[in-house]
C-alpha cells in the first residue's frame, strides 16, 4: 500500500468515528428549513448533502480544506521553476486534509504517470465517432469504455464489505485522473489536429503533461494549465456536475458511470459550457465593431443591447457567490503578468469596470460580479487554444479530482443511496393552506 493510501485509510478510521459520534448525538438536529421558493427553484441554498474537500462562502468564495486560492497558490508546492500550484498537490490536500510536501506531490505525480495510459479498445471506441461529434460526447464515450476494468465492479461482484468500499473507489478514482489527461488530449488531437496524436513525456508533471500532449509547448501556457486544473477542481458539492456524479455514485455505481453523469451535467450551456459563451459574445462585439478592442461607451452600448433584448452578460453572475469569484482573481493576476496587452483580456478587463455597475442599475442581478467563466476562455484563445467547443473537456478534467476525491470519502463513510422527497404542487398549496388557517 502506498504511503498516501496508508495516510488516507487513517483518515476514514477517525473520520468514522467522528461521524458516528455525530449523528448519536445530534441526529435530529434540523440544519435548515426548505421553503417553497427553494422546491421550485431548483433547490437553491437547501443543506442536504456532506461534501468533505470543499466548502463555498457566498462572501469568501471556495475554500479547499479550509484554504484559499490565495492561500494555495502561496503554499502548495510549484514545478521547478514555475510560480504556479500543482494540481497534484491540491489532489492531496482534497483528500487527506493536509498540505503536501514536495515529496508527496512526486509520489502523486508518479502514480498517475504509471496510470497514464489507455487500453486500445478505447481508442478505437472514441474513433467510432465522427471527429466532428462533440469533444464532451466523445470524453463521456471515453469515460465509460474505461468501466470495463473497474476495480469497485468486480471486487463487489466477488463479495466484500462494506467498510472496504473506498478502497477499489480510490484504485479506480487514481486510474482515472491517471488517464483523463491522455483521453482529453487525444479528443484534441483527432478534432482539431488531424488525429495526430503526442503520447507523454515522462519527465513533465500531470498539468504539464496535457498541454504537451495537447501539442503545446509554451512554458507560460504549462504554468496556466496548472493554475487551471487546481482552480476549477472543485467547487462543493451542489453545483450540477458534482452532484450529479454524488447522487449516481450513491446507487454504488462505479467511478466511470458517476463521473461519466458529471460531465454530462458539465456539458450544459447554465454549467460548464458558460466560457464558451463568454468567447462567443465577446467575439459577435468585434464582429460588430470591426474588430480591435472597443471603447468603454461602446461597451455599455452592447451591454445594455443585450440585457434589453432579454439576455443575461454571460460569465456574471453566480448561484452562490456574492462577490468577484477568487478564480475570476486567480486566472486575472495571471493575464496581467503574461498577457497584459492582449486584445481578449482587455476587454474582459474592461467589462469588469463597466458590467456590475450595469447590473446594479439595472436592478435584476443578485450577484452582480464575474464568475470563473468570465475569464478563462481569453486565456486560452491567448495560447492558440481557439477550439472553444473543447474548453468544457479541459474543465471536466479539473473537476473530476474534487468529484472523486468526494466519491472516496463517501464510500469511507458509508453513505446511502440519496433519495430525497418530492411533493405536488397541490401538496403544497393544501400545506400552505393548512399552515395558514
């Protein structure tokens, strides 16, 4: 057993004690009461789930094991050389708790590279598609032909306890985030790049790694893939993708159907597909104005063109935060060191001093600063990454390390099949009714 499994089953023995201890004592403790805007509002700010890696502050923003992305890009550890985290190191943070080492990350970095590859049947699976299909139908496609050499399926086919769910989970979580880097690059390659594909360098870590096989080479644009991964690897556990992934895995299907659910969540326009949405807005701006980089009165004129014509700004806004998002922060202090001058990144800058104020006139918005994805789509489109109908693969591959970090702990901790109560509309007119009289 490696030293970082050995740390982590330490954790699940406390952390069930703990946990059971918890529940003697304050079971019926209630947490909240549900009202009537919550049920029809797509359960917005209802506490009904546990999500150990990650919690999200609406006036702090995410914290990762009680730590800032300030404080990550501070402390965890850095490839030689460069100023960015290591996703590995959040991977370890996730799910033991604890900041890593230098040496933890190398013992991360070197499983998943061990893990790296992919059967060939899976290959032949993704080029049963047509190239132009989807790069997330063909990531999912991807996903499920790894099922087939899940550890959790068999072991549980054969018969085991249940206190030893986790570790199959953990085997076949590694083996994902060992593979997903190879199976996204690939998508990218045989998309856009004529199918030529560029298999791993061994001597570059998990982050870098992808970009290299993505084709390219660019130091700066290796430090932002790190950033990138780190920063949108988890974000609790309400949004779509991870709950998603968190109620399939609650049936004990596998980590390949779970994660493979995510990602179809990730795939949609009001989740992950939002960057793409920023870019192409931005982009019909330039189109109208010629191109270049418009002025501010111009900006506004477009901003409110489009609220008036009953759309949203794209990339402002979110259902939880009520501030600038820290990734929106993280991924800015990146532009303006390595790309000030970018055409792209002026504007999003720009419509950052214009867009809230807008939105506070306006008077619609609850939350009216920018979200993650009102950043990250003019950093790659920067890096030649301008195939925006692939940014969401990019995103899956990050959000998969806090998806199957959670999905270990909860089978750690024994969690059920999540079920919860519907009720009719009727229902709750009577209940109102009855509550009233």
């Amino acid at each position: 057993m490696s030293a970082l499994k050995e740390k982590l089953y330490s954790k699940i023995v406390l952390k069930r004690k703990e946990v059971k201890q918890l529940l003697k004592e304050s079971g019926d403790q209630k947490l909240g009461e549900v009202t009537v805007a919550q049920a029809y509002g797509g359960m917005r700010g209802i506490k009904c789930m546990v999500w150990e890696p990650s919690a999200l502050d609406p006036n702090e923003g995410i914290r990762f094991r009680g730590y800032t992305i300030p404080d990550l890009r501070d402390r965890l550890p850095k490839a030689k050389g460069g100023e960015e985290p290591l996703p590995e190191g959040l991977f370890y943070l996730l799910l033991t708790g604890e900041l890593p080492t230098d040496e933890d990350v190398k013992e991360v970095d070197k499983e998943w590279m061990a893990r790296r590859e992919i059967p060939n049947y899976v290959i032949d699976t993704i080029n049963g598609l047509p190239t132009d299909t989807h790069p997330m139908t063909q990531f999912s496609v991807g996903i499920l032909a790894l099922q087939k050499n899940s550890e959790f399926s068999t072991r549980y086919r054969k018969g085991m306890k249940k206190k030893d769910y986790w570790d199959p989970q953990y085997e076949d979580s590694m083996n994902l985030l060992g593979k997903l880097p190879t199976i996204a690059a690939y998508i990218y390659r045989r998309s856009f790049k004529d199918g030529i594909r560029i298999h791993a360098d061994e001597s570059l870590d998990w982050a870098a790694n992808y970009a290299h096989m993505m084709g390219v080479e660019a130091p700066e644009y290796k430090e932002l893939m790190r950033l990138y991964l780190t920063i949108h690897a988890d974000h609790e556990g309400g949004n779509a993708s991870a709950h998603a992934a968190h109620l399939v895995g609650s049936t004990l299907s596998d980590a390949y159907y779970s994660l493979a659910s995510g990602m179809a969540a990730l795939s949609g326009p009001l989740h992950g597909l939002a960057n793409q949405e920023v870019l192409i807005w931005i982009q019909r701006l330039q189109e109208k104005l010629g191109g270049g980089v418009p002025t501010k009165e111009q900006l506004k004129e477009f901003v409110w063109e489009t609220l008036n014509n009953g759309r949203v700004i794209p990339g402002y806004g979110h259902a939880v935060l009520r501030k600038t998002d820290p990734r929106y922060t993280a991924q800015r202090e990146f532009a303006l060191k390595h790309l000030p001058n970018d055409d792209l990144f002026q504007i999003v800058s720009m419509l950052y001093e214009i867009v809230p104020d807008i939105l506070k006139e306006q008077g619609k918005a609850k939350n009216p600063w920018p979200n993650v994805d009102a950043h990250s789509g003019c950093l790659q489109w920067h890096y030649g990454i301008t195939e925006y109908d692939y940014y969401t693969v990019m995103f899956g591959v990050s959000r998969a390390i806090g998806v199957l970090v959670s999905s270990i702990w909860s089978r750690a901790l024994g969690f059920p099949l999540e079920r919860p109560k519907s009720v009719t509309t009727n229902w709750i007119k009577e209940n109102i009714s009855a509550n009233g009289s």
